[in-house]
C-alpha cells in the first residue's frame, strides 16, 4: 500500500478564496482524521470520522471549515473562504480503528495563504 | 478532558549519547494507550514506541525505550546510543478507551543530535 495520500503537498492561495485538501486513507482503515500543525497550536484535531461517518468536529475551528468523506477511499477538507491565519500544515491520518494500533499519517498539505 | 504535557520545548544530545525526553499526561481513566511519534523534517509523522496502560512491562524497540510510571501518569522515552538521524520533533499522543478514538497530542520536543 501507497500509504495515506494527501494533495497538494504544497498551496499558496490569496485570502478570500476556497481551498480543498484532499486525502486518500489507507485502504481498509475505518477511521479517518484530519489535523492541523502550527507553531504556536501544535497539532490539533480538526474532525474525525468512523466508516465514513463524522465522529467529532468539535475541532473544527470556524463555519468556513468543513470535511466530508463521501467513501471509504476519499476524504476532503475545504475552507471557504481562506484567511491567513489559516496558514499551517494539515495532515490527514488513518487507522483501522482498533483502540491500540497506530495512526498512519499523510505527508501533509502546507497551506500558505497570503 | 485528557491532557498531554511536554515540558521540554527542545533538546540536544551528542551523537552516542542518551537522551530522554519527557511527557506527562492527565485522565482519570484506568485503561489507555501511549504513543511516541517522531517527524523528521521531511514532516511525515512516524511511530516509535507505544505502551498499552494495563502493561506493566515498560516497551522497547530497538534503541528506544519507555519509562511509564502509571501511578505518576508520566511516560518518558529514552534515546541510547543517539544517531543523526533522530534529529526530529518528538510528540507523546494519549488515547483513552472511554469512547473516545481520538489521539491527543502533546506540543512537541525539538530534538537535535549533535556530532
């Protein structure tokens, strides 16, 4: 397996406009996360979602953030519009969903937004 | 909500050395998972170690190494014989098994192993 997937590894957008993180978990995995790493916050969970069912949002930060994962394979994070203190890392993680393995995580996705 | 504390926002350590970089964590639940996570500057996020609650026996993997003292909820992990390649962020991540999936992560120990 490829691992976890994330696109674009790289985005620099201006303010004001819409931006789509995408990922690609492992196949098999059950849960799916989405986390954002900045210097000052460290890595925060966003969403979480089991069989494709969001769990926990209560990370995500604004109404201009929202996540769907509309099948197992495939997972999106927007922001709408962006800001630029939206600027960080977004890491998009899987798992089978047993309590004591492991996350796998994406290489993330640096969003610049300028 | 549990709580994951990383008091040392950065280390170094001589290559060959040892090293041990500290974590402690709150929760009031009885049965939990503890993971070390390195990332190296290439930013993908990899697991070193983990360490099931209910285990008394402290896990090892190679050169590293926990020292997991449930009753003080600390976790620390141990870097011997240290190599330039374990230069990273280090993270210390709680998982409880009180319903919750979800990892929490501490801020981060900067890691820099000198030659």
């Amino acid at each position: 397996d490829a691992g976890v997937i994330q696109s674009p590894r790289h985005e620099v957008t201006e303010m004001g406009q819409e931006v789509t993180l995408r990922c690609k978990p492992i196949s098999g995995h059950n849960s799916l996360f989405w986390y954002r790493q900045t210097m000052m916050r460290g890595l925060e969970l966003l969403i979480y979602f089991n069989n494709n069912v969001p769990i926990d949002d209560s990370g995500m930060p604004e109404d201009r953030f929202s996540a769907k994962m509309p099948n197992a394979s495939f997972s999106t994070l927007k922001i709408q519009p962006s800001e630029p203190r939206d600027s960080a890392v977004y890491f998009c993680a899987s798992e089978t969903g047993r309590l004591n393995t492991e996350a796998f995580f994406g290489q993330g996705t640096r969003l610049t937004v300028v | 909500a549990q709580t994951v504390t990383q008091s040392q926002p950065e280390m170094s350590v001589q290559e060959a050395e040892t090293v041990t970089l500290s974590c402690t964590y709150d929760t009031s639940e009885n049965n939990y998972y503890l993971f070390w996570y390195k990332q190296p500057p290439s930013r993908q996020m990899i697991l070193v170690i983990r360490q099931e609650a209910y285990k008394q026996q402290n896990a090892t993997e190679n050169r590293f190494s926990v020292n997991f003292q449930k009753a003080a909820k600390s976790f620390s992990l141990k870097i011997s014989d240290s190599q330039l390649g374990d230069t990273a962020m280090y993270f210390c991540a709680f998982r409880g098994t009180g319903g919750s999936e979800k990892l929490v992560f501490g801020k981060g120990t900067k890691l820099t192993v000198n030659p």
